[in-house]
C-alpha cells in the first residue's frame, strides 16, 4: 500500500477517535450540569411549597404581636 495513503487512513482515524471522544466528554459534561440545575430546581421547588405555610405563620404572629399591643393599652 502507498504510504500516503496509510498516512491519510491513520489520520483519518485519529481524527475520528478524538471527534468521537470530545462528544463523549461534552455530553458528561451536559449530562452533569443539568442534573446540578435540576438539583437547583428542586430546591427552590420545595421553598416555593413552603412559602405559603411561612406566610401565614408570619400572619399568625403579627396578630398575636397585635392582640399583645392591645392588651398593654
């Protein structure tokens, strides 16, 4: 075989191999990043349920704080 032409071949498959290996590290990579925003998500997903139960805690104290200013009057 022409050594120009084994030198395309390997070339080729060098090409091939580094082209196939950096799609696989970027996809981890992606697949990493997303399971972070989505960690993230949920996190605020579970604040955002208890807000309502913190709003009316907050509601439940003033009043107490009210019915305590007016029993000092």
């Amino acid at each position: 075989m022409d050594p120009q032409i084994v030198v395309a071949l390997i070339s080729l498959a060098g090409s091939a191999l580094g082209t196939f290996a950096g799609i696989a590290v970027s996809s981890k990579l992606t697949n990493y990043r997303l399971e972070q925003l989505e960690g993230e998500v949920r996190m605020h997903n579970n604040f955002a349920r208890k807000m309502p139960v913190i709003e009316e805690q907050i509601k439940v104290v003033n009043h107490r704080i009210q019915d305590l200013e007016e029993k000092e009057k």
